[in-house]
C-alpha cells in the first residue's frame, strides 16, 4: 500500500541547539535506513514551514506506524496520512 505522509515538526523553539542539532541527525539516518529498506518512496520539503510530505509504502497502516514512530522526531511531529489507492486510469 502506498500512503502519502504529511509531517510538520513541532519542536519547541527552546529545544537546545545540540539536542536539535541530534534530533536532525538522527531523523536523517532513520529516513536514509527507511529509503535503503523500500519504505520511504519520495520525500519533499514545504516551502515556508518546517513539514514534509513523503509518499510511504507499507504492508498495511501498522506496518506504516511502525516505521513513523521510528524516526527520532516521532514525538515532536504533527502527522498526517492517507492512504492511496490505485486510480482507474493508471491501469
């Protein structure tokens, strides 16, 4: 299953600079360990905010969960998904 992926990052603004800067690290390990393995598909910056919108391919929305909650930012991030589905004309 494909899933379109919207993220925003909620990080307090008094986050110190060497725990942001780790958090960044890390999230950019994890998402790299997520394109390595097929799951992570595409991933796009939005002009303006601090979000991302990605498109994930998972078994099933567990499997989904499993690999957001992975990232390093899980828990400072407002997460958003949909699940796609095949469109006639792309048959």
């Amino acid at each position: 299953m494909e899933f379109l992926v919207r993220t925003e990052n909620l990080l307090p603004a008094d986050t110190p600079d060497d725990v942001r800067e780790s958090l960044r690290a890390g999230e950019r390990a994890r998402a790299q360990e997520l394109r390595d393995a097929g799951v992570l598909k595409r991933l796009w910056r939005v002009p303006g905010r601090n979000a991302t919108v990605g498109l994930y391919e998972a078994a099933d929305p567990a499997e989904l969960h499993d690999a957001l909650v992975s990232l390093p930012m899980w828990k400072h991030m407002d997460v958003r998904v949909e699940a796609l589905a095949t469109h006639p004309q792309e048959r």
